[in-house]
C-alpha cells in the first residue's frame, strides 16, 4: 500500500499527529518509522487508536537507545532487524 492510500484510510488527523514525531513510510511494512525518535507506528495500530492514543504515542520519552513499536502484533524479526540496519539504531 501506498502511503496516501493509508493516510486516505486512517485519517488526515490521525496522520498529522505524525508529523511531530518526523516520520517515514516504509512500504513494505506497513509502517511509519521515526529515526531520530526510534519509533516505529504500524499502519494497522494507527487506524485502531484514537487520536488521543496515538498523540499520548508521540509524545512518549524514551531513554537513551531504546526503541518502541506500536503494533497491533509484535512484528517479526526479521522487520526489526531490517529497521535496525535502515536506521542504524
């Protein structure tokens, strides 16, 4: 899936929230990912939350070197590995 054709399915609100946290869409996975947060959005999560939720996700510190995931499932391995590669985290 393209990512205008998420954004036209979850909502051009509920992908704003994104912008704050200086996303990119990773066709492949279905995922929007930030690498300078370390924080990686499923496009399945995001049309299942609330703006509320997902603007609380955003916002979310994390310490130094840790990474989160909002998925609906933890993803594979293999697709944190590849993040890991494609960010350098």
């Amino acid at each position: 899936m393209e990512e205008h054709s998420a954004i036209a399915r979850i909502g051009t609100a509920k992908y704003n929230l994104l912008g704050f946290a200086n996303v990119r869409w990773l066709d492949e996975e279905l995922i929007w990912a930030s690498q300078t947060s370390k924080k990686v959005f499923s496009y399945k999560w995001m049309a299942d939350q609330s703006e509320d939720m997902i603007r609380r996700a955003v916002a979310e510190r994390l310490e130094d070197g840790e990474e989160r995931f909002w998925f609906n499932e933890r993803p594979r391995p293999d697709v944190i590995d590849r993040l890991e590669v494609q960010f350098r985290w």
